[in-house]
C-alpha cells in the first residue's frame, strides 16, 4: 500500500511542478517556463505522457529481470497516468495555444501530420483507459488482453509525434525509443522461449 501510494505521488510531482512554475512566474520568481510559457507546458506534458508509457511498458521486464512483483501493482496506474498527461498536453495545445477557437483546431489536425499522430495515439489510449478496470477485466475477459495489446502502436504513435516535433537535438527521442526497442525485445524473447518450451512440450508428449 505505501508502495503504490509513494508511486502515485511520484507521478503527480510533474503536475505539481507545472503549478509552482506558473505560480512563481506570476510572482516574478525564477522559472523554467522562458520566454514561451504555453509551448513549455504543452511540450512539458506531451513528454511525461511518453515517459508514463514507457515506464508502463517497462513493468513486466524488470519484473522478469529483477523478481520484484510488487511492480505489477502499479501497471494500471502507470498506464491510466500516461493517459492523463496525454490528455493535458491535449488540452494545454487547444487551450494555450490555439486558444480554443475550433476551427484551428480542426485545420492543425488536417494540416499537420505531426498533430494527427499525437490525436491518433490519445484516441487509442480512450478505450485502453475506460478498460483499466476489474470489472472491464472480468466482463471482457481474452479480449481484455487483446485490446491492451494497443499499448505498443500507441507508444510508437507517440515516439513518432515526439520525434516529428524535434527540430535538432534528437538524444530524448532516441533515449524512449532505445527504452521501448529494448522491453519489446524482452517480451518477444519471453514470448520466444515460452513458445519453444510448449513446442518441446508437445512433441516430448506426443513422442
């Protein structure tokens, strides 16, 4: 229990950090949020929507690697925060920047494929969120692991908006990608063994 609620603490901090930003801006502190408040925040958001997804998607390799299943406490929270920050930067884009006239709105989403990528992972990550449930779990039952399986296009959907939006230093993009390559690399070799331990399984019974 403090496990999971030391984590969730953790993971408000970026929110929070935001707050004291504008808060100090407004009272004429030092800030990091420069010359451009409304693109730090937008960006600031994006960023920790793809570090909760990675981290997410991290869960089951340290588990393996590290034997340490309290982890898997925390998954769903991990997941259902990378929504939310997802949705921020969502919002503080249509809020902050283009300032909720709906028809810009519109006309980004078509004009910029960079800006459809990012919608296109935020729409996948609705039913993913709505699903992080146990009764959701119980009422879909193997298809509850086949709609999750989500997860992976939507961390590239965001790796690919995230590199799309780099101008020149390209090391943060490249740093989540290494990150997501290297978990996907240890489920397909999970996947790989477990696979060949059934096949071997099988013809050992049917010998």
């Amino acid at each position: 229990m403090l496990f999971k609620a030391s984590v969730f603490l953790t993971c408000l901090a970026p929110l929070a950090s935001i707050f004291l930003q504008v808060w100090w801006q407004a009272a004429g502190m030092p800030n990091d949020l420069g010359a451009d408040p409304a693109k730090y925040i937008t960006h600031f958001f994006g960023e920790t929507a793809l570090l909760m997804m990675v981290l997410t998607l991290w869960v089951t390799p340290l588990r393996g690697l590290t034997g340490w299943a309290v982890v898997v406490r925390v998954r769903r929270m991990l997941g259902l925060y990378a929504f939310f920050y997802a949705l921020l930067h969502m919002v503080s884009y249509a809020a902050l920047l283009l300032e909720w006239h709906i028809g810009e709105i519109g006309k980004e989403l078509v004009e910029r494929p960079y800006i459809t990528v990012g919608f296109m992972a935020l729409c996948l990550m609705v039913p993913l969120a709505a699903t992080s449930n146990r009764w959701a779990t119980r009422r879909l039952g193997r298809n509850w692991k086949r709609l999750h399986r989500m997860v992976f296009p939507v961390a590239a959907l965001q790796l690919l908006h995230f590199f799309w939006l780099t101008r020149s230093d390209y090391t943060e993009p490249l740093l989540y990608s290494a990150a997501l390559l290297i978990a996907m690399a240890y489920r397909w070799y999970k996947w790989r063994s477990g696979l060949q331990r059934k096949l071997s399984f099988d013809h050992a019974a049917a010998g």
